[in-house]
C-alpha cells in the first residue's frame, strides 16, 4: 500500500505525538501528584480554620473548599488519562503498526 505525501504527513504527526506523550507522561504524574498535595494540604489548612468563628475564617474556608475539589478532580482526570494511556493512546499504536507492516509487505 502506498500512502500519498498527505497521509505521510498525517502519519509523522500521530508519530511525533504519540513520542512526546511518552516522554511527558513522568510530569503529568507529577503533576497529579502535585495536585493531590496541594489538596491535602488546603483540606489541612480548612480543618484547623473551621474551628475558628471569625469571619475571615470562614470566608477563607468558603473559598478553599472548591478549591480542593477542584484539585482533586484534576488529579483523578489525570491519573485515570495515565492510566488508560501509559504506553501511549492504543487505537494510534496500532494503527501505526498496521501501517508498518502494510509497508513492510
């Protein structure tokens, strides 16, 4: 099978994509992780303010609470993308290894 110079192109672009997925994965894992610290660490900082009756405090505890909900359904999106796509997205891989070998042949 012979690719025309178009699906060459789109064919480099999945390639190229599927290789900087692989080499950014550590920093979204580190970035979940982050995310997950970040969280602890203002879910922390909620507990030790909801004791106290001031108003500021509890303004500060009413705006910190999405905040760690926020962070971490962040975390969880990007811990299950990890997951799901460690090695890389697979429909891509196997595409690219159909086309390998259709070429090979």
């Amino acid at each position: 099978m012979q690719l025309t110079e178009t699906e060459q192109r789109l064919v480099a672009r999945l390639r190229q994509q599927e290789q900087s997925f692989i080499r950014w994965r550590w920093m979204v894992l580190l970035t979940a992780i982050a995310c997950v610290l970040t969280a602890f660490y203002c879910f922390h900082v909620v507990q030790r303010m909801a004791v106290l009756s001031d108003p500021p405090a509890v303004l500060a505890v009413a705006f910190t609470i999405p905040i760690v909900y926020m962070m971490f359904g962040v975390a969880a999106f990007l811990g299950v993308h990890l997951v799901t796509r460690w090695n890389g997205k697979p429909e891509t891989l196997l595409l690219l290894r159909l086309i390998d070998e259709s070429q090979t042949k």
